[in-house]
C-alpha cells in the first residue's frame, strides 16, 4: 500500500464490461513528508474519495482488482481507503 493526494478524474463513457460503474481517479503518490513521489496513477476508487483527498492506493496489479472485488478486470491501481491522519513517531 502507499499514500496518494487524489488530483483529478477520468471520464470514460465507453469501457470494458468490467468497469461499469467504476468512478476512475488520478492520484499522486506521496512521499512521507506529503511531497509527490513517482508518476500520478490512474486508480479505480473503492471507497468513495474525492479530488484533494489524502488516501491509501494498492499498485500491486491482481491485489488491487481482488480488493475491490473485480477480480477479472485489469486493474492496476485501487483505492482502498481515505486517510484521516498520518503520525510520524521519531
């Protein structure tokens, strides 16, 4: 898992079978201290985040489809949860 900053959506009115009703967003990995770490991801949202939201991705491919439970679609990225608070203890 890591942390992501949702930065946008995608609209796509045709899809693969597998998609319908999936919303799609851009998310941009973070670094710990919250600065953009590696290319923005195009994920499908499980749990209903938004744009400026802080949230947990899996990019691990199968791992990703089987937790939103789309296990035959070709997922490469899922959010799986919103953020609250992040605590670094030093």
């Amino acid at each position: 898992m890591q942390i992501g900053r949702v930065i946008g959506t995608v609209v796509a009115t045709e899809k693969h079978r597998t998609f319908e009703g999936a919303k799609l967003l851009l998310v941009q990995p973070l670094n710990i201290d919250d600065t953009p770490r590696g290319n923005t991801v195009l994920a499908v949202d499980g749990v209903g985040a938004g744009v400026h939201e802080k949230v947990l991705i899996v990019l691990e491919g199968r791992a990703a489809g089987e937790a939103l439970g789309r296990k035959a679609a070709p997922v490469d990225a899922a959010i799986i949860g919103i953020v609250d608070v992040v605590t670094v203890h030093e």
